[in-house]
C-alpha cells in the first residue's frame, strides 16, 4: 500500500540497498558539497501543513534557522556523533509530540532496537543520512540531509538528546517529519504507534497488570513501558514536571528493566519485610522518584538484604527503584513492546458485496461475519505464545493531511476450525481468543497463547464497511507457526461441534453479547504552553538582541561626538 507521499521513501528490500542508493546521491553532488534533500527543503513547506497559515503561537517559518550538524552550526554539538557510547536522554522541542519522543526514548534503552533505526550514517560528515521506519508492514527508507531546524541562537527548535553531540534523534525526527510531510503532521498520535513505527515489533497497550504478569513478560523479555496518563498536563506544565510530590512525570513512559521478589528475614533491629521491587528506566533523565526505595531513602541502610538484592542501585537520574504497590498508584497504562522471532504478515481487504473478502463487520452481524477475509494456520507447538495485530491506513500517511479522518473500530477472532477450513459463523464456545471491544485506532493487538490445533483469525469492522477499506495482518510469534491457503469450496459444516474439541457444546449465542465498541487509545494531545514558551524564547532573545543594538548605537553616536567638531 503505497502513500500519497511516496517521493518521501523508498521500498528497499535490504538495508545493503539503501546504502548502495545513498553512495549514488553522493557520487551525484559536485566538489565539497552537503548534500541538500530537494524532496524535503529547508523552509516553512517542511515545516507546517500551511507554510503561510503556522499552528496557533507556532513561531513564524522566517524566524526558523536551518543549521548543519556537519559544519557544527547547532549550539553546543561540536563534535557531532550519531550514538553516544551510553545512551543520552531525551529531550522534548517546541513540537507537541511527546508520544514520538517518548517512543524514542524508550527505544533509545535499548541498543538493537536504537542501532536499527539509522541505516547508515557513513556519509554523515557530508551531511546525509538513512533512516528507516515500519509502515503498512513494510519498512520504509528515508534520505535525510543534516539541516535541522533551530532558534536564532543555534538551539534545535524540536526534538534532541540531553547530550548535544548525539544526534540521533533530531536526525530520525527530521526523517519521520519527512515521512508525513512536514513536522506539524507529526504533532499528534499515540507512544504505541511510535514504537510500532521504530521497531517493527508488535506493540499493545493495556491497563496496569498484575504483579506475577510484569515479572513473567520481564522475564521473556517483553519491553515494558509505564505511563501515568490519569490526569491531562496543565496548560502552564507543558513537561509535566510538576506532576506531584512523587516527582515522577505524568504522560511520560519510564521502562520497566527488572521484578523481583526481594526478602528481608526479621533481626533484633526490624521486622521481616517482603517487597516486590521494581527497577525504572528513565529515558528522560528528569523526574525521579522521591519515594519509599528512591535513591538517598533510608530504608536502603535499614534492610540491608533488601539492597543487595536491588541491584544495580539506580541513582534516580538514570533509574531508580519503587515498590510495585507504589508503581500501581502513580501509573496506570502499560505498553507492552513483544520481541519475538517469527513474523508473518499478509496484506487484506474487506470489500463490500466478496464471499471471501467481505465486509462482514464483527461477530455482532452473524449473517455476514463469515464473509470476511479469515486466515487459516497450524500451531504445531505447546505453549505457543503469539501476538496478532490488523493495521488500517495511517491517515497522515495516506491522506491529504485529514486531521478528521477517524479509523474504523477494528477487531478479530482466532476460532477453532478443522484444518484448512473457514468458519461459517461465530461459535464463542470454538473461539480461542476474541477483541471484546472493537476499538477506533489505527493498530488493534492482542497477545494470546494457543495449543497444537488449527485455527483462523477473522478480522473485522465492527460495522460492515461501505467502502473496499485495506488492513494488514501481522503475527508474530515464539515458535513457528504454518498458514495455508483456504478452500474456495467450503461445506457448512465445516466448523461443526462434532468436529472441534469442544468439550463445552455449541454456542449459538449472537455475537452480539461478547463484542462492542470501545474507546481508543487517545492520542496525546498538548496544551499549547510549549509552542507559546518556544514564541515567547524566541521574542525574548529577538528583545535582547535589540537592546543590544540599540546600546551599539548610543555607543556609536557617542565616539562620533567626540570625533567631529561641534557645529
């Protein structure tokens, strides 16, 4: 499924082609020469969806700079490197897009997922460099020059690390700008589709889990990010770091890097003590902890045993650890990232009036639900842990910049069939995994677990769909896992009782009672306090720099008083 802005990327098959390309842009430019992107120029075009129409309090395309990394025009990278040897934090711009900051911040965590992302950056002293990101089930490469836009002081007016010589994120946000079109395209969405994009990986969003559930997914090393999102940042607190006296940020991911259970026995000094500790990442390096087990507590000197399980001991800048009872009070949304090695991915459509590729909405409309596209595979496996997840076009990506474009609510069931067959209706008692909520987003996922059997997965609207409307399929998996294609002949009874282990009976319950609607993940959207600070920055250097001219001035007409003779 190509975009609107298909000029932006290329559809590489390998990171060696994009490499070989980036050597041809080279060759083509003459002398000395920076590489200068034609596709995605230094002005306002790049900047905003309306170059002469800005966002409200977004400073003026005249007022922004365009400096290069390589000829060390940004204020205070002077030795410009695309990683540093350890991981920088991250630091927001003027832009509201804390969820794509936030996603690179968790990945910035993690060095193979972090490396992935810049291609190449061998000719970054010429000021190109490739970057590549996941979308519609492919990964797309983008060639990025090294101009990045800055205050008059020579500040990145968007995002960049703590450490001004790493690079790596004003490059990849300038590529992720340039894959939407312009930066103001990427002012909103959600920390799961960020990281989706980044990594490639399956990515899903759920409340808090449970204790046992954190140290299970930590130990088959699922990425875990936590959020507070509870209460909506302040117009006056645009970094949220004032967020209450625990010190943490609000609408900022923290990772969850260890869980264990740690023990102190009772001796003549305390009573025994059991906690359940957990060790946070903070990629932001601001808003630690300030609570029971924060770094400087006393409670480290008191349990001794406790503290030399918790290790390393965080230093409350980098990490720190807290209690799993206090990580439950002050967050409340998970997003888990899965890691796992098998991936198989289809591409589909649900086309109004097709037997086989239908729209037939969800199991809600037992009439048609069975004419929607289905997958047919074998677990050959025990304990086959796998994460499904049907992808509708990113409007930004494909449309002309339509903000009111709301996603159909997606969903699908995994039902037990015999093997190679469809299903003929919804059977609740056959399915083995169902989205009880259909939700409104771009990306549904679920992870489930299934024994050795076949199955099918269904996806649908939750309304049969008017319109032919394309998705992606992706399945990741631990082990693998075989699809085949289906019969185009299919019996009615097919998935009869008699043929499914199903120890239960049939179910004809309309589907109705098991699926509905649901709320999306909302995209994270800002108050414009950070915009205005940057205007009101920026106005105040402009004031400055007046001042200073205008005591030029006085100065001047001073000297000449004394040079010249007085009428």
């Amino acid at each position: 499924m190509k975009s609107r802005l298909s000029w932006m990327y290329r559809d590489y098959a390998t990171d060696d082609e994009a490499k070989m390309e980036e050597r041809k842009l080279m060759s083509a430019l003459e002398g000395d020469a920076p590489f200068s992107d034609p596709d995605f120029p230094a002005n306002g075009r790049s900047l905003y969806l309306n170059e002469f129409q800005p966002p409200p309090y977004a400073i003026p395309a005249s007022l922004v700079e365009w400096n290069r990394i390589s000829r060390k025009e940004i204020a205070g990278c002077y030795e410009p490197r695309t990683f540093s040897s350890s991981s920088s934090g991250v630091v927001q711009g003027a832009l509201g897009n804390r969820w794509l900051i936030g996603a690179l911040g968790v990945v910035s965590r993690r060095e193979h997922l972090r490396a992935q992302l810049v291609v190449s950056s061998a000719c970054a002293g010429r000021g190109l460099y490739t970057v590549k990101f996941y979308k519609c089930g492919k990964w797309r490469y983008v060639h990025v020059d090294d101009r990045i836009p800055c205050t008059r002081s020579g500040t990145p007016h968007y995002g960049r690390s703590v450490d001004p010589d790493e690079v790596w994120v004003m490059v990849v946000e300038k590529a992720y700008a340039k894959l939407h079109g312009c930066y103001e395209a990427i002012a909103v969405g959600t920390l799961e589709d960020g990281l989706r994009d980044l990594t490639g990986l399956a990515v899903e969003t759920t409340s808090l889990p449970s204790w046992d559930e954190i140290r299970d997914a930590t130990a088959r090393r699922v990425l875990l990010a936590v959020c507070d999102t509870s209460k909506p940042l302040e117009p006056l607190d645009p970094a949220g770091a004032f967020n209450k006296p625990s010190g943490l940020l609000k609408n900022h991911p923290y990772l969850v890097a260890e869980a264990i259970d740690a023990t102190a026995d009772a001796t003549a000094s305390y009573d025994a003590l059991d906690c359940r500790m957990i060790r946070l990442e903070n990629p932001w390096l601001i808003g630690g902890w300030t609570g029971d087990w924060s770094p400087g507590s006393d409670l480290w000197k008191t349990y001794e045993p406790i503290a030399k399980a918790c290790l390393p001991p965080g230093d409350g800048r980098i990490s720190f650890w807290i209690e799993f009872r206090d990580l439950s009070k002050r967050f409340d949304e998970m997003v888990k990232t899965y890691q796992l090695p098998n991936k198989i991915v289809r591409q589909g459509a649900w086309v109004p009036g097709d037997d086989k590729s239908g729209a037939g909405g969800s199991p809600a409309y037992s009439q048609t639900w069975k004419r929607n596209p289905q997958y047919c595979f074998d677990v050959l496996q025990s304990s086959t842990v796998a994460c499904a997840s049907i992808s509708q076009l990113d409007a930004r990506w494909h449309e002309a910049h339509s903000r009111a474009h709301r996603p159909l609510p997606l969903g699908f069931v995994v039902q037990s069939v015999p093997g190679g067959r469809r299903a003929t209706r919804f059977r609740p008692t056959a399915s083995r995994v169902l989205t009880p909520l259909f939700l409104p987003q771009r990306t549904i996922t679920r992870a489930f677990a299934l024994e050795p059997g076949s199955y099918v997965l269904v996806p649908s609207t939750y309304e049969p769909a008017h319109v032919a409307t394309p998705f992606v399929l992706e399945i990741h998996s631990d082990k693998p896992i075989t699809f085949h294609d289906i019969p185009e002949v299919v019996a009615e009874d097919d998935d009869a009782p008699s043929k499914i282990d199903d120890p239960d009976g049939d179910d004809e319950r309309d589907g109705g009672s098991v699926c509905a609607v649901g709320s999306p993940t909302p995209n994270v959207h800002e108050p414009p306090a950070r915009d205005l600070h940057a205007l009101w920055e920026q106005a105040a250097r402009l004031a400055t720099f007046l001042a200073s001219l205008s005591d030029a001035n006085a100065a001047i007409e001073e000297k000449l008083n004394t040079i010249l003779p007085s009428k």
